[in-house]
C-alpha cells in the first residue's frame, strides 16, 4: 500500500462521522422550528441589511 492510501483509509470513516453529526444536526433544527430564526437570519445577512 501506498502513503495516502493509508491517510485516506484513516480519513474517510471521520469525513462520514461529521457528515453525519451536521446532517442530524440541521434535522434536529428543521424539527424543532429552530431553523426558521436562523434562516431568517441568513436571509437578513445575504441582503446586507436591506
């Protein structure tokens, strides 16, 4: 085996753990009506306080 095939054996199981813990995250928002603030939020930061 090769160098990065070792690093890339070690890094993909911990890509897949955030991608996971980010996607339940925002699930976790959507459900509690938390989301509608920071979408607002967002919303109001793009527009540059328009």
């Amino acid at each position: 085996m090769k160098r990065g095939q070792i690093v890339w054996d070690a890094l993909v199981p911990w890509i897949i753990a955030i991608g996971a813990a980010v996607l339940l995250f925002l699930i976790y928002l959507i459900l509690t009506d938390k989301a509608t603030n920071a979408l607002d939020y967002l919303r109001n930061l793009f527009r540059f306080g328009k």
